[in-house]
C-alpha cells in the first residue's frame, strides 16, 4: 500500500494494522460483473465486481465499482 504519506504507510503496514510482515498480500478474486453489456469503446462505464477478498488472513465476500474505459 503506497498512499503518498511515507509515515501514514508505515503504520498501515505494522504489526497494529495490515502486518504487512505476516500477511504479505492482498487478493480480490473476482467473481461476477456486472454492467458489461452496456459497454461501448471509449467510453467511461462503471461495473459493480463482486469477488473473494483476502487481507490480514481473512477471506470474505465484498463488492466495489470499478470505472473502466
């Protein structure tokens, strides 16, 4: 994780939070998307991706929107 805040990151990753040592990766296993039929070139569309997301040795459902072009 690189949010630009040298400081803010290196407790993001400690042991208090992400335990970056221990958990070294962060996984989103995409499942289902939706919103792609309605897709045309060049243009900006937003999708809901539902997957497996996997953090700190924990796996659960989520869903995000992605905006792709």
């Amino acid at each position: 994780i690189n949010t630009n805040v040298e400081l803010r990151d290196e407790h993001l990753r400690g042991p208090d939070w992400l335990d970056a040592a221990k958990y070294p990766k962060i996984k989103f296993d995409i499942t289902k998307v939706e919103g792609v039929a309605a897709l045309t070139p060049n243009q900006q569309h937003e999708l809901k991706v539902t997957g497996k997301l996997s953090m700190h040795g924990v796996t659960r459902e989520e869903t995000a929107v992605a905006k792709v072009r």
